[in-house]
C-alpha cells in the first residue's frame, strides 16, 4: 500500500514540517522546522497539528471539475480533464479516470497516517491537559479518520483498515482489503467515539462536532443497508459482483437488511433530534412559490438562516483566494465572461416537478410549449435556462442584453417587412462573447452560485461554504429506512416538511410508489451535493440513470407575423418557442454503463506496492 514503507510527515502549520534536525557538526535547530517531539509537548502545535487535518477536505466538491458531471445532473463542458473516462465506463487501474483528490486513495491513506499519528500522540498529552483539550482535539481526529475511510469505502468498497502509525523496521508493511462489514463497524466505532469525545464543545464553524459525527454515521450505515452492500441482492442484480472471487469486501452477508435498516433508522433519528439545526421545517402547508425559492437558495448559500441546516461543511473567505470561490466562474454563462464548467442536462431537468406535483411531460402540449413554467420551486433557484432573470451583464456586454436574461437558444430580428435574421443567444456556443465557454446542454448552474449583483463572477470570489453534512441529509436517510421498514406515514411526515418549506404539495403515496417519490425528492433536494453519484450506485439504478445518454435542448424563437424586434430579450409576445431535446453529440460524450463501475479500480501503482490487495471486479 502506498506510503506504508514511508514515515509519513504532516504539516503542522504552512511552511513548517514536524521533522527534526540533530547535526553532529552543528548542533542547532532550523528556523523554519518543528520538531516531530516539541509538537507533541505543546498544545498550540499539537492544535495546528490536528487542524491540518482537515485540509483533506480540499475544496470540498466545489473544484472546476464537479462530482456531478459523473452523474445524470451535469455535463463537463471542456474536453481533456478524463471525465468520459468515467462516464463511458472506460475506467481501468492504469487509467482511472477523473478522481477529486478529496477520495483520491493516496491522498485519504496519507490523511489517516496523520490523524493515527495524533491519536497515538494524544492518548498521554504531554502538555498541560487541564482544559480537556487532547481529547478535543482527539475527538476532532477520530472523526475526521472516519470521514477519510468512508470517502474510501464509498468509492473503492473494503480496505485494508490501519489504526497506527506504521514506523520504520517493521517486518510487514503490506495489508489486505478488510471487509465490508469491518469497515463499516469500524467506521461507525470512530463516529460513536468522536461524538463521545466531542460532547459538549463549541468549536469554529468548519471543525468536527458531536453533530457531524452522528450525521457521517447515520450516511454510512443508510449506505450499509443499500442494495449494493448487500451480498445477495448485489448479485443478484450484477453479473460482474456474481463472479467476483472476494464479494466481502464489497457488500455485507451477515445478519439482515431489516436489522441494519433498524440501525440506520435508529443513527438518523440521534441527528434529528439535536437541537439548533434545521430550517422551516414546522411547517404545515406548503409556502408560496416566491418563498419556497428563497428558501432553498438560502440554505444552498448558507444564510438568513440557512446555515441551519450545515452540520459539516468547508467554508471559504475572500481574504484567502481558493478555488471553492469560484463556483461563479467556474459554471457560470459564457455570456458573462464565465467558463460554463458543469452544466446540467435535460435528463435531470425534467425530473423537476410542476408546483401541483405532477410529473413534467414532454408530451403534455402546454408544458412542451412552456417548460419552464409552473414548475418546482427549487427549479428556479437551481438552474439558469433559456429567458432566466439573472445578473447585469459586464459593461462590455450590457448594451447587448440591457434586460440581463439567459439567452440560450438562436432566434430571429426582423424590421416587420418580412426581412429575417439570425441571432445566436449570448449564452451559446455561437455567442459573440466566448463562445468557446458555451455549454453545450442549453442550461447552466444557477445553485451555489451568488446571486449579488456586486459579485462579478469572472474576477470575484464568492463566500458560499460546501456542505459536506446536512440535517437535510439526515432527514432523508431517516425516511428511507422508515420506507423500507413499511413505516411510510413516518417517512410521509418528514418528507412532507422538505416539500412544504419547498413550496411543494404533499407527498401521499405509499410502498414502493414512495420509495420512488422519495428518491426523486432526494434527487432534487440534494442537487449537485455529491449525493446522487453515491444513490444512483448504492440503489444499484445506475444502469438506467447514470448509463443513460445526456440529454440537451435546443431552443429556437420564430418572430410571429408583424413583429419588429432589432435588439433580442425574451418575449413570448413576439416570439413563437419552440424547444427541443436531443440526445448529446456521442463524439462530446457517450455514456454507457458497465456493472464495474460500482467501485472504482485500485489504481495498478497500488496494487503494485502491496501484494496482498485485491482487484475490484470488471478490471
């Protein structure tokens, strides 16, 4: 395994390494060095010590290249960055793929090498401990160990659990896959003593807490009860788990699925319960259309009160330039200057409910004609489409679109004689405002994004935190253990207060017509979260979602008879749309699915370095 034969060396503050320096010729310390001992006999860098570990998290999911473009929710727009990889089912252990750093194995082994070392280093403090600040800061590396292995879990399956420092001289330092159910029970141990350890502290937002290690528990044991964890249902439904030689380290055998739906249930319920999180969830009706719109742009954005809802997230600030600010660039319309990174394709759009909850049809005449009317609440807040109010354009832009609306389709200007000529919206790939930076979909991002008209996207971070846990989270993991315990008015309940703070009528169905509901509602809900990459597998429906062709619109605006128009904004009144949706050029992307893609391959270094893994199956 990787960095196994290595003493591994974690940054105590920036610019400084926990090594030491003992010359025989020169018997002094570096300026720029701490040692490894003088860390651990010091609260303040043992505090900086455990504090680095959360650079882990990196960006959280907010990158140029977004976990969502894997999924049916996004596109990536740029070629080059191994996306199709992934999506066509091309992944091999030479060539993975794209994979965030945030769940790369290298990465995660190297973090938990570190939070080991604190943990080892913190069980006697050799510092003054009267304020209880090693177990802190020991509740803080547990949970932060049990992250790092449950981003590896979710990803790869089994892994070989490592719970000290290796050091040097060791007879061994290769270590076999564990299984499933080890490294769930491991997992699940750290959350249950990080939450102990972390009982009763206020720490800064961004930092462990009891809160978010009931929430990761409660994630990971909702993960444990799903189909694809499950020994004989993952066979059943996938040739490549049927014939896999080591099916342990993949999915559970032991006990019932009744009995680990009761224990998720059980760690949903333990989140639910804390106080101070959550946000307008008293409601007993559903909120008007304009209200149920702030509200989900509120807690996308963390404010007026929708920060209730973070329990774990990675915050960002101006003062300090990171990529996770950037969201506005990184996605935004090419018409404004942005690069229009990850852009949603028309396969998810149309799972947005109209307001009465009805399904969008494309074969309902009025909506084909106006689909982005009357629709889900949570639509508006989360997508830019074609006639979408948005921000004022750049001055070199302005005159061009004095109205600031999206304009993703190709129109006609005419001067009323009958003369017609072709307009391509600002927002294409045909747009006279890089057009390069066009999405290819006919949709952009609106969700994380800052509306402020103050922040122009292409030259000014924004200060929107990745919510990496949410009570919202919790919420729908306990009405899915609810759902599959048969207890669906438990399940209606809560799923009715996301609905009704939506703006959306209330759930009725029972049995597995909610259980479709409820993954819909999760779906839009959690969107662009990194949830519906780990769903669609762990609900094994990734064949038919995740595999399924990307789908895009194409707009065009006809003039209607008489009208004058010399400078384009939407306007129905002299315009016919008319809207399209075709399958994505296969030469951009051709999504398929093969069963391999459950898991993601060990990638071939690693199974170099230790001769006792075990490959993934389809590699």
């Amino acid at each position: 395994m990787n960095k196994f034969k290595k003493i591994l060396v974690a940054t105590v503050v920036a610019g400084l390494a926990v090594t030491s320096c003992n010359d025989d010729f020169v018997n002094t310390s570096p300026l720029d060095q701490v040692s490894e001992a003088a860390v651990w006999t010091d609260a303040a860098l043992a505090e900086a010590f455990v504090t680095e570990l959360y650079g882990g998290l990196g960006n959280g999911g907010f990158d140029e290249q977004m976990l969502a473009s894997l999924t049916d929710e996004t596109a990536f727009t740029h070629p080059g960055r191994n996306i199709t990889t992934i999506t066509e089912s091309r992944s091999n252990p030479a060539d993975p793929g794209w994979i965030n750093g945030t769940l790369s194995w290298v990465n995660m082994y190297s973090r938990i090498r570190a939070c080991n070392l604190a943990l080892k280093n913190l069980e006697a403090p050799k510092f003054n401990n009267s304020n209880k600040i090693a177990e802190r800061l020991r509740g803080e590396a547990t949970f932060m160990r049990a992250y790092f292995y449950h981003q590896l879990v979710r990803y790869f399956g089994g892994v070989p659990l490592v719970d000290r420092p290796y050091t040097l001289g060791e007879e061994d330092y290769m270590a076999p896959r564990n299984s499933m159910e080890e490294c769930i029970n491991f997992i699940v141990k750290d959350c249950d003593q990080a939450a102990t350890l972390l009982e009763g502290t206020t720490l800064a937002a961004g930092r462990a807490s009891k809160a978010a290690a009931l929430a990761l528990k409660s994630r990971i044991l909702i993960y444990a009860a799903s189909d694809l964890y499950d020994m004989n249902t993952a066979k059943a439904k996938s040739s490549a788990m049927a014939a896999f030689s080591k099916p342990e380290v993949l999915a559970i055998s032991t006990g019932s699925r009744t009995e680990r739906w009761t224990k998720a249930k059980a760690a949903a319920k333990a989140v639910l319960d804390l106080t101070g999180y959550g946000v307008a969830l008293n409601l007993s009706a559903p909120v008007s259309k304009e209200e149920g719109s702030t509200n989900y742009m509120n807690i996308a954005l963390s404010r007026n009160g929708g920060e209730k809802d973070l329990i774990f997230a990675r915050y960002f600030i101006n003062a300090k330039q990171e990529n996770g600010g950037r969201q506005g660039l990184f996605n935004g319309p090419n018409g404004y200057h942005n690069w229009a990174g990850n852009t949603p394709i028309q396969n998810f759009v149309d799972d947005y409910e109209m307001m009465d909850g009805t399904k969008f049809s494309w074969q309902n005449p009025q909506q084909a004609s106006q689909p982005y009317v009357g629709r889900d609440p949570r639509f508006y807040a989360s997508l830019l489409y074609d006639g979408a109010p948005w921000k004022p354009r750049t001055a070199d832009v302005a005159a061009k679109d004095p109205v600031n609306q999206i304009q993703t389709g190709q129109y006609e200007l005419g001067d009323g004689s009958g003369t017609k000529t072709p307009y391509f919206g600002l927002d294409t790939r045909k747009s006279t405002v890089e057009d390069w930076n066009g999405s290819y979909t006919g949709y952009y991002m609106r969700k994380f994004i800052d509306p402020n008209p103050g922040i122009v996207d292409q030259n000014t971070w924004q200060q929107v935190p990745w919510p990496h846990l949410r009570y919202t989270e919790a919420i729908f993991n306990y009405a899915e253990a609810c759902i599959e315990l048969g207890e669906d008015a438990e399940a209606r309940t809560w799923l009715n207060k996301i609905r009704f703070r939506s703006g959306m009528p209330a759930l009725t169905e029972s049995g597995d017509a909610l259980r479709q509901r409820y993954r819909n509602e999760r779906r839009i809900e959690m969107a662009f979260e990194e949830q519906r990459y780990h769903d669609a597998r762990r609900w094994m429906i990734a064949p038919t979602t995740l595999g399924r062709k990307a789908n895009i619109i194409t707009v065009l605006g006809t003039l209607k008879p008489g009208k004058t128009v010399s400078l384009y904004k939407y306007d129905p009144n002299s315009y016919n749309y008319e809207y399209k949706v075709t399958d994505m050029d296969p030469g951009k992307e051709n999504r398929t699915w093969l069963d391999k893609m459950y898991f993601l391959p060990i990638h071939r270094d690693e199974m170099n370095r230790n001769n006792k893994l075990v490959q993934n199956p389809g590699y």
